[in-house]
C-alpha cells in the first residue's frame, strides 16, 4: 500500500484588515471544518497584526489550502518560511486548527515563550526553523491556553 506523504508548512503573514472577535470565530469554524475533510490539523497564533500560523497533512491537502490562504485577501505579505516535505508524523495532532491571540491573559510562566513569539512576528523575516520550535513550545503547553 502507498504511504500518504505528509507535509508541513509554516508561514507568517500581515492582517490586511481589522479582525474582530466574530471574524476570527466564523474563520476558524470554517477552517476547522474543512480542515476536518482534508485531514489538517495545526495551530494559528496571531498578535493581532501578524499571523503565525503551521498546517500539515496530506501533501495533496496541504497544496489545495496553501494555494486558498496564499489568495486570501483579508491577510497579505504572506511568507512560508518553512516547509517540510515528508514530515514523519504530526506534530500539532491535537488541534484541527488551535487559535491563540498572544498576550492575553497568561500565567507568568508563559510569559517568556509569549514574548518570543511576539518577537519573531515582529522581524521582517523571521526565522523559519526558530518559529517552528517555537510553535512545539506552545503546543507543548496546556490545551486550555487555546481562545475560541
Ligand atoms: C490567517 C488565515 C488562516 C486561515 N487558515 C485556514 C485553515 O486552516 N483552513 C481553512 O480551511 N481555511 C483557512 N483560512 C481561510 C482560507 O484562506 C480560505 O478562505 C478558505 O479555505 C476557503 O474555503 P472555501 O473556498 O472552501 O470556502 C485562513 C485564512 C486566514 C486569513
């Protein structure tokens, strides 16, 4: 039997309108959704200017959705800065697509991993392999950190 090659991206990208609260649920209610048919599953954090966001799953799935968010117009500047073509398995399994707008209401250990994360968004070219490991250090954190 062929194995399903899985792949994982990681892009940053700038908010090219106001979100509000209602934008961001009805967003991430859709890409959920959809995330569930195509077998997606990731994390997007956001500082309420920049988003961060890693997808992975089936190659063909993460082409079809990479080309709809790269087309996206309510975010612009777009930038994958990494990519991993054969992942061995799934790292953020957990979550069809978590959610997280930083700065909000953490507990003082957070503090530090929240504030690198605001750094790296804050760079005109953030560092691909840094954010990664970045984005394992909040999925290793509690579930319940998650907004919506
Ligand atoms: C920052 C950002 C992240 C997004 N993440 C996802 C996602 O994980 N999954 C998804 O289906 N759509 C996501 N979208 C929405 C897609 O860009 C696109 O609108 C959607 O996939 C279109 O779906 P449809 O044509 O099937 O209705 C995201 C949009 C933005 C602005």
């Amino acid at each position: 039997m062929k194995e399903i090659k899985l792949k994982q991206l990681v892009y940053v990208s700038n908010h090219a309108i106001h979100f509000s609260d209602d934008d961001l649920s009805q967003l991430m209610k859709k890409a959920r959704t959809k995330n569930k048919r195509l077998n997606i599953t990731g994390l997007l954090l956001s500082d309420n200017q920049h988003f961060l966001q890693v997808i992975e799953g089936p190659e063909i799935s993460i082409n079809e959705l990479i080309s709809d968010i790269l087309a996206d117009e309510r975010h612009n500047k777009i930038d994958i800065i990494f990519n991993n073509e054969n992942i061995f398995e799934r790292e953020f399994s957990r979550w069809s697509m978590g959610y997280k707008i930083l700065g909000k209401g953490l507990p003082d250990d957070y503090k530090a991993l929240d504030n690198r994360l605001k750094d790296i968004l804050s760079v005109a070219k953030p560092n691909g392999d840094l954010a990664h490991q970045l984005l394992i250090e909040f999925r290793n954190l509690k579930n319940s950190f998650l907004d919506i």
